[in-house]
C-alpha cells in the first residue's frame, strides 16, 4: 500500500445538505483517500486532487402567505466563496465532479446552486424530468458507477461555443446524462438513494474510481520534471485567465445583488428590513443610520437634519390605521418633530402572487387620509422597486428619491 501522501485527495463536499450523515474519519481506500467536508466547514475546495459536490445544496425552498413555494439561494456570499475555491482548484489541475439530481432552470433559478452556476455555462439547453433509468454508457470505466447510479432527472445538450464535451453517458434519444469538459470537470447523474453513512462511501468510492480510471486512460501526463519547462505564452494564458476568473467572480456577485433587490416583493420581518435599509444605503447612497440598527425604523438624513423617519412593513393584506400610527409614535419616541415626515415603505398584500394583481390592490383611503394628516408618506414595495429600475442609471438618484417622496400627497408614486 502505497503512503497517504501519494495518494489523491478528494473532497466530497456539501453532502450533509443533500440528507447524508457524514462519516467522522476520512476513508481510504488503496489508490486514494476521500475526506468528508460539510457545507459550512471552514476547509477550502482549493487543496484537493479532486472535488465531488451533490447538486442543490445552496438551494431551499421558501414559501409565500399564499402557500405558492419556490427556490432560492441559501447563502449568496458562501456560494460565491465554493465558486472562486472551485475555480482555484481548477487551475492547479483538479478535478470536478458536480452529481447531478434535478437541475430546475425556471425563471430566476439558474445560478442559485454551485452546479448551476458550472453546467449552465457550458450548455444551451438543461431541462429537469421525471426520473429516467435508461441509461447508455459511452466510457466503459463508467459502467460500475452508472450501473448503481445511473438513473437521471437531468439532461443537457446544444454545448456553448467551443466546449466540445466528452461524453460518458446519453438518454437513447442522444442528450447527455453524463459528460467531462475541459478535461476536469465531470457532470453524473445522481438518484435518489438511500441516506446512509455507508451509501455515501459506496457512492463517492465509486464515482472517485471511475474518474481517476477515465483520467489515466484519457489524460496526457506530464512529469513534474517536464511539466517546469514552461512556454513564454503560458505565463501570459495564466494571467489572462486569473483576470477572467476574477471578473466572472465579480459579474455573479453584481448579478446577485440585482437578483436579491426584487426581495422586497417577497421579504418580510429582519430580511425585509435589512434589504430595503441596503437599497436606501448602497442604491440610492443615503446617509442612513438608527439607535435600533435598523429593527423597526430608521432616520435619513442631510448632513445632520433629518429628512424622513422611516418604517417598514411587509403585510399580509393592505394599509392598517395601526401602521400609520406605528410610524408618528416611532418619530414621537425618536423626539424628531412632526413637521419631519415619516415614510412608511410597505410590502403590502404579501399574499398575493402576480405584480399587476399586486399593484391592482387598493388601500383603504380612509388610512391614507389618516396617513396625511400625520404627515406620513406611503411607498409600496411595488413603487419602490419601480424607482429602482427609474433611476438605476441616473447618477443623482437619491436626490431624485428625496424629492419624489417629498412631493407625495401622501402616496409616493413614479
């Protein structure tokens, strides 16, 4: 038996979000050693020889008052962190292996997972199905592993650009259930099976075989005195890359941010309250602070006058008299004079599905003349997302903001 350094590492990441209890002790077996990373641990992707990563763990499922459910990102800044470890780890020469389960791509849906966000890229087309058990392996070192786990819920065709995919395994109609690009990253099917700290060894043990096997038939290997020659153009290749890496890494996190702003449709409670205060700070750039940090209201500012006191709410159904009240007893406690107003931002009828059918909903105009009275404006998630998209390239758009509330009577609208 060969010594535990000279063996290949692999991590088998994120598989206690996929429902597996993960085994305390590494395992080895004779050609490589396997080691169990849970989704939160602190140990980087970057160090392994090879990585396996169940997809669907950095989604959950979040439902509305409605009872409608849908998918969401678990943790944005974590996903981004495994993304940039990934990439790393690819440049050293690793590999990837993303088990494949159901890859749903519905709208809004298709970077919110780490296997997303590398299959997606690849391919045109990914469609989700009912489970398929017919199978037709295509690398014979595959065979055991697809034997045992070669029922799929994903396929995927139509490569992008020049990514010319090997392939390991199709539908009988020709679409991929299996395949390796770049010669590092892998894409297999993965069934459901049963959740068993044994399951999970047999699994990972199998698909680690099958990917070293396929790799010391297919890859060109280079020793370590051959692979230090190096070409002019290689050093220029690899800083071209890390550059391309960065600014991918850059763009997902823009992206995300523009994603996690439509929340205010959605949110309620603490995540109501932490994304409206990161639009008025980080979007509309304005000098925003709280003695409560930001639990129940907030004051805007100008220099060091107060411009509005700020409410927010995310409501089953439309305007309360309460509400209002709410808003004047928080400006009275803060000692700020009524002759500031208060804005109350309000997503409203949070039970109900559909933007039109959303904004078709009416208060009672009973509550806004109560609202006026005390001099409180009333901004609807709905309108307030309609400013965003307004003024999103304009460079002064938190004056622009300051100014459109300040004119409402008392309902702010674009």
């Amino acid at each position: 038996m060969s010594k535990l350094k000279n063996k290949p590492t692999i991590f088998a990441y994120g598989f206690d979000l996929a429902g597996f209890p993960i085994p305390s002790r590494s395992f080895e077996s004779e050609e490589f050693v396997i080691r169990f990373v849970t989704f939160n641990e602190a140990q980087t992707l970057e160090e392994a020889d090879g990585v396996i990563v169940p997809s669907g763990i950095f989604e959950r499922e979040v439902s509305s008052y409605g009872g409608a459910a849908w998918l969401v990102c678990r943790d944005v800044d974590h996903l981004a962190k495994r993304e940039k470890e990934i990439f790393q780890n690819f440049k050293r020469g690793g590999w990837i292996a993303f088990l494949l389960r159901e890859i749903d791509n519905e709208k809004g849906k298709a970077d919110i997972d780490l296997a997303k966000r590398f299959l997606n890229p690849f391919f045109y087309e990914v469609k989700c199905h009912d489970p398929n058990p017919h199978v037709c392996c295509k690398a014979d070192e595959f065979a055991d592993y697809l034997h045992d786990y070669g029922i799929n819920r994903t396929t995927f065709w139509s490569p992008r650009d020049d990514y010319k995919p090997r392939i390991l395994a199709t539908t009988h109609n020709g679409r991929l259930v299996a395949a390796q690009i770049l010669g590092q990253f892998f894409f297999l099917p993965l069934p459901s099976i049963k959740k068993e700290e044994a399951d999970l060894i047999t699994l990972v043990t199998k698909c680690t075989g099958a990917i070293l096997e396929h790799k010391q038939r297919n890859d060109l290997h280079l020793p370590a005195w051959v692979e230090s020659v190096e070409f002019q153009s290689e050093n220029v290749l690899r800083a071209e890359v890390k550059k391309l890496e960065e600014e991918i890494i850059q763009r997902r996190q823009e992206l995300s941010k523009w994603r996690r702003y439509k929340g205010v449709l959605s949110a309620s409670g603490n995540a109501l309250n932490g994304l409206i205060v990161e639009i008025l700070r980080d979007f509309f750039r304005l000098n925003l602070h709280s003695k409560e940090e930001f639990i129940d209201d907030a004051i805007i500012y100008a220099e060091d006058k107060p411009l509005f006191v700020v409410e927010i709410k995310g409501v089953n159904g439309g305007l309360k008299r309460d509400h209002v009240n709410q808003v004047d007893s928080h400006r009275e406690r803060l000692g700020i004079a009524p002759e500031v107003p208060g804005l109350l931002i309000i997503n409203d009828f949070n039970d109900v599905v559909g933007l039109l059918e959303r904004k078709s909903k009416a208060f009672d105009k009973l509550h806004v003349s109560h609202a006026e009275k005390l001099n409180i404006k009333i901004l609807r998630t709905t309108t307030f997302l309609e400013t965003i998209k307004q003024y999103e390239l304009e460079a002064d758009r938190g004056q622009k903001f300051i100014n459109l509330c300040l004119r409402a009577k008392p309902m702010v609208e674009l």
